[in-house]
C-alpha cells in the first residue's frame, strides 16, 4: 500500500470511531429524556456494560475524566 491509502484508511477508521462514540452519546443524551426509558436502559443493559467496563477501568491508577481534561487542553494548544 502506499502512504497515501494507508492514510485515507485510517482517516476512514477514526471517522468510524468518532462516529460511533458520538451516536453512542447521542442515544444516550435522548435516553435521558424519558423515564421509561431510563428505568429501563438502567435495568437491563447498563448493568452489563458496567459489569464489563468496571472492572478493566479499575485497573489503571488514574481517573478517566483526567485523560479527557488532558486530552481537551491537548488539542485547545
């Protein structure tokens, strides 16, 4: 492959991610919005994301919110 496809490709994949992370915020912003829902949401597939995410968050000895503050002061500068 040349630089230039390996490039174009991973500009598509991080397009992908972005927008995956963005709809996944979307759904969650909506959610939030109607009661039903949420007791739902809460009830039956949160427990299981937090299941899952809880315990592999746990193991790095920083708060994810300072990576998020790091990486928004990264890109301001």
């Amino acid at each position: 492959m040349t630089d230039k496809k390996k490039e174009k490709k991973r500009f598509v994949i991080q397009l992908y991610v972005i927008g995956g992370i963005l709809a996944f915020f979307i759904a969650l912003l909506i959610l939030r919005q109607f009661e039903n829902i949420c007791e739902f949401w809460s009830r039956t597939y949160y427990r299981y994301f937090q299941s899952i995410i809880g315990p592999l968050v746990s193991w790095i000895p920083f708060s994810i919110t300072e990576i998020f503050v790091l990486a928004f002061a990264g890109s301001i500068i």
